[in-house]
C-alpha cells in the first residue's frame, strides 16, 4: 500500500500547478487526484488515498517553504 501510494503520489504531483513570483508550489488539487485514480484504479479507499497524498503533499510544500526561508539572503544590519 505504501509503495502504490508513494508511486501515485509521484506522479499526481507531475501536473502541479506554481504560483506568484517565487514559483511556490500550489497544493495538489482533488480532481488530480481523480485523474489518477481514473486511469490508475485503486483497492485502497478513496478516504484514505486522499488524506495520504494530501499528508505528502503538506509536507512537500512545508520542505519547500522551510528551503526558502534557509536560502534567504541575510541582510547585514542597516548602519546609522
């Protein structure tokens, strides 16, 4: 179950959507999701397929954000 969930989180995640100025990865959406689940049909319930490919993809977008806010540039105090 772990492997089919982590394989079709993988590719869902293929048809991601960016968004503002820094690219930030939009949240997956639900219809990609049944895409999927459409061409690639599943045993695990739908229930359950969704809630372990939104926990992924919430903790993709939190790495994301943390990577964003490591990579930020320090700026050195402003002098007087």
């Amino acid at each position: 179950m772990t492997a089919e969930i982590l394989e079709a989180y993988g590719y869902i995640s293929r048809s991601r959507q960016y968004v503002g100025m820094v690219g930030a990865p939009a949240p997956i959406a639900p219809s990609a999701i049944t895409e999927y689940l459409d061409r690639y049909p599943s045993a695990i319930c739908r229930e359950e397929f969704d809630a372990a490919v939104f926990a992924l993809d919430d903790q993709f977008r939190r790495h994301w954000d943390e990577q964003q806010e490591k990579d930020k540039p320090k700026t050195p105090p402003k002098k007087r």
